[in-house]
C-alpha cells in the first residue's frame, strides 16, 4: 500500500506531495513497527518484505508466529477492505485534527485592549 501511495504523491504536486510522502512513510513504518512489538529483528524482517515486493510478490507479509515472511494468501489472512478503509480514514481524520490544533496554537494571539472592568 505503501508503494501504491508513493506512486500517488509523484502526481500531487505542492505542499499537498509533501504529506502524501509523509503518508507513504508512516505506512512503510507499520511492519517494523509490528515487528518490533513481537519481539521479532524489525530491520532483517522489513529488509526481508521489501525485497519480496520489490520481486513481485505483493501478497507476502509479517508472519509473527515464526518470526519470519510468508504469503498471507497460504496462511489463510486475509483483510476486509471497509475494515482497511475505515482504519484509514479514522487515522487520516485524526491527523487532521493534531494538525489544526497545532496551527491554532501557533496562531499568534489578539492584541488586546485595556478596558477599565
């Protein structure tokens, strides 16, 4: 998915490619991520998937029962895509929001005025 968002951020342009590599990153950390949670070498397994993808073999991934990569499809896991989309949506959204709070405590404040109470 990672891939597919990279390729994604090539053809937006502006500030709006910017996030869309951000994006593409933040998915690339999700393997490592697991990996690491497991107690699994996070470094060797991820080195290990990209080199499956990048040899075509899109349905490989995390095997965390042996600490290894394997094909999801032979190992029977599979993933609901209005699950997927929905986890996507939520993380995005919150994204959003951290970035609007951010900016607004960026904001520089009003001057104010000395009013007599």
């Amino acid at each position: 998915m990672a891939n597919a968002v990279d390729d994604l951020a090539k053809t937006v342009a502006g500030k709006e490619s910017l996030a869309v590599e951000s994006f593409a990153r933040a998915l690339r950390m999700l393997p490592g991520i697991i990996a690491d949670n497991a107690g699994y070498d996070s470094s060797e397994l991820v080195a290990q998937l990209r080199a499956a993808h990048a040899a075509g073999k899109s349905t490989c991934g995390l095997n965390m029962n042996n600490g290894t990569i394997g094909d999801m499809r032979e190992l029977g896991v599979t993933e609901s895509w209005k699950l997927k989309r929905q986890m996507l949506n939520s993380a995005t959204e919150a994204a959003e929001m951290i970035l609007r709070v951010d900016d607004i405590l960026r904001a520089t404040p009003r001057p104010r005025e000395d009013r007599p109470h």
